[in-house]
C-alpha cells in the first residue's frame, strides 16, 4: 500500500494495474470514461475488463491445481518423443500446475520448481562461454 499523505490522492495519483503493470492517472482515467476513482481501491485494480478476466480466469486454474493435459495435446507430444527416438508409453500422463505463492507452500512450490527446472536441464544442452 502506498503512503499518500503528502499530496493525497487526486488526479495526478497514479494507478497500476494489478495484472498488465500499465500505469495511468487518475485524471486520465476519468476524461478518457475508463474509471472514476475518488480514492485508492481496497484489493486488486485492473485497467481494463480483459485485465480482470485475467485474473479472473488464472485464480479458477490455481484453485483446480493439477490437471491432466488434454488428449490432443498428448499425441503432440508423443509425436516430438517418436522423432526423437525416445518412447512415450500409451498410459504416460502429463498434468500441469500452475503455482501461485499463496495456495502452495514455499516447500511445495521450491520442489515443484526444481523438478521442472531439471525437466529442462535435460531437454536442452547448455551454452558454454566461450574461451578467450
């Protein structure tokens, strides 16, 4: 929260969306009919209704936690591990997750980093520096 104490909140205050970070002030969002702020929003403030449906629909996917991926995009997958000449059961599940810092644990979500950074690691040969 921001200390507005020395010049109070008007129309050169300036506001930033909660999803894109764009900033805009106060005035401008009144003479432009986007918002009329007459103080500083309690919670979260979006610029825009697709900012809030953002939000709005990233908040649903991290209640939900793990879910499988869809079956089409499985048989991509499975057709880049065949190029590859790796192999891909037929029972292989993928899920994905989307982690958010207040519904899962810093443990949780340090684990679940590592294993994906790892998954990486593996995927992709590491540039060297160059050698003088």
């Amino acid at each position: 929260m921001h200390e507005f104490s020395t010049y109070g909140f008007g129309s050169h205050t300036v506001m930033i969306c909660d999803k894109c970070e764009r900033e805009f002030h106060v005035g401008c969002l009144k003479a432009h009919n986007m918002d009329n702020l007459k103080a500083l929003p309690k919670g979260n403030w979006f610029c825009c209704n697709d900012c809030k449906s953002i939000n709005s629909s990233l908040r649903k996917i991290v209640v939900h936690g793990e879910e499988k991926l869809p079956d089409d995009l499985l048989r991509i997958i499975k057709r880049r591990y065949e190029r590859k000449g790796l192999v891909c059961s037929e029972n292989h599940e993928i899920e994905w997750r989307l982690l958010h810092g207040r519904s899962a644990s810093a443990a949780e979500a340090r684990s679940l980093l590592s294993q994906a950074l790892s998954l990486l690691h593996e995927q992709f040969n590491q540039i060297a520096d160059a050698q003088d």
